[in-house]
C-alpha cells in the first residue's frame, strides 16, 4: 500500500493517478505476485497424498492376495530348474521295503548363459558317486530338500544313508546364486545374511551346546565339543522354513564320526530328507 506524494490520499494497487488531486505519472503500486503458490503447494500436497495413499492401499492388496509371491516364484522358475538327476527305488532285504534313492541336477539359467540355457552343477553327482561307488553302490538311500531365499539363493541338502549294519548317514550342501549360477562359499552365505564371522560362531556354539545341555559338561568336554564345529567339518545352509542350519560331524565316544544337522533358530537337531523304515530310522536318529 502506497500515499500519493502530493496531497497523501491512499492509493490502491495498481493506480497510476491519484483520485483525490489528480496527479499524474506517479510511480504505481505493486501488485500482489505469487499469490496463488500456497494454493499450487496445497494442491500438489494434497494429490501426492492421496496417489501414495492409493498406492500403498493397492500394494497391501496385492500383498495379501499373494500376488509378489506369485511374481516371484514365476521368476525364479525362469531361472531354476531343480530335478531328479536319479530316483529309483530297491527292495531293502533287511526289511523287505523299498528304499529311495533321489538327489537333484540343478539347472540354472543366467544372462551370461542363456545362448547355453542352462548349467548344471555336475559337482552333486561327483560327490555322491564318489561316496557310494564300489561294492557299497545300491546299498544307500538318498533324497534332498531345498529352499529358495528372497535374495535369490537356493540352499540345497542332499543326504546319503548307508544300509548296512552300522548305518550312517553324509549330508552334502550346495548354496547357489541363482542371478550367476555360482556356488557360494559358507561364509559367502553368512555376510549375505548380515551375520558377521564371530556372531556367526557364537550362534553356532550356542546352539551345538544346546543339544548337550542335559549333560552336566565340565569347561574341559565343553572345549572338546566346540571342536567339532571349528575343524573344517561344518557346512552352512537355508533350512526348509528359511532358518540358519549346519551340518557337522559329532564326534563319539569311540572315535568315530556322526553326521548331524542343526538349526541355529531353534536350537534344535533336524532329521534329513531321507525316509527310511522305523526300524532302520530309529537305530540312525
């Protein structure tokens, strides 16, 4: 708001004279500039609002009807592909049943390989045949199970069972990158997991104690026992319910080795994938 200069009346915005005496050529008042960008804020406020309102609503939707599920697994079915390298079957005399013998090829299609379409991880089929071959081949059981993590992971376990009268079981691990098809070192598996390397032994400590604590352990056997899991004999992988298990060989009494696997969430040690007969389950668990 601005006075004339010669008799002082009020001028209104955007006068070039003055109503009261007449006076010409005076400076005008400025109008009023910006007045509409608090209405342009408020707009654009308000429309942002309500789309990431509707998005969210629309994502929780999608959410509970399973739909990123279903997003996800057709992608990784692009990728991976997990089949029967064997399954046959053979009467076990012992018990007259039928046993199975099951472990996968896995096959994993990757950018740099799609002209090939697909991979396959032959170091499954050397490390079984390898364990089983000679004049012990046919007198096994075999089966596997495996899980897919968010981070596109597979954690495949494969469990081979000897049938004979000392029965005793070999579990194999395989974790692999399904965005390369790579197969990921142990510790690879933890940092992926955001678990650094001595939060990594603690969990595995505490959970190998686990299992002993109805023992009264002296501080000596306690020291003998964490022995196991830092000798080179422990393998890491994604459990069936996406939990951190081992694998690991239990040392006996009498010097021999008992393959085992645990689950670090639940403290708990797991049975394999292999289904044996009661009888034969009962003397291996």
């Amino acid at each position: 708001m601005a006075n004339c200069k010669k008799c002082g009346s009020v001028l209104k915005p955007g006068e070039y004279y003055c109503r009261n005496c007449g006076t010409l050529d005076i400076q005008p008042v400025a109008r009023a500039r910006w007045d509409w960008l608090p209405w342009v804020v408020i707009m654009f406020v308000a429309v942002s609002a309500l789309y990431f309102l509707g998005m969210s609503a629309f994502y929780k939707y999608r959410e509970k009807t399973g739909y990123f599920d279903r997003v996800y697994e057709s992608q990784v079915e692009e990728k991976l592909s997990i089949t029967d390298a064997e399954n046959s079957t053979f009467e076990n005399g012992m018990f007259t049943e039928k046993v199975r013998f099951r472990y996968p090829e896995v096959s994993v299609v990757t950018k740099q390989n799609r002209k090939k379409k697909t991979e396959y991880i032959d170091r499954i089929e050397r490390d079984i045949s390898k364990y089983y071959e000679g004049e012990n081949k046919g007198k096994y059981a075999a089966d596997y199970s495996y899980y897919i993590d968010r981070k596109n992971v597979v954690s495949i376990l494969v469990e081979v069972t000897s049938l004979s009268e000392t029965p005793s079981s070999k579990y194999f691990v395989y974790n692999v990158f399904l965005n390369t098809g790579s197969l990921l070192h142990d510790y690879a598996l933890i940092h992926d997991l955001k678990l650094s390397d001595n939060e990594f032994k603690k969990l595995v400590e505490d959970t190998y104690l686990n299992y002993f604590k109805t023992a009264d352990l002296t501080e000596w056997e306690e020291e003998r026992l964490l022995k196991h899991v830092t000798t080179g004999y422990l393998n890491v992988y994604l459990g069936e319910n996406g939990h951190l298990c081992f694998t690991v060989e239990i040392e006996k009494e009498d010097g021999s080795r008992e393959a085992a696997i645990f689950d670090t969430e639940t403290k708990e040690r797991l049975k394999g994938p292999v289904k044996l007969p009661e009888m034969k389950e009962s003397a291996l668990r």
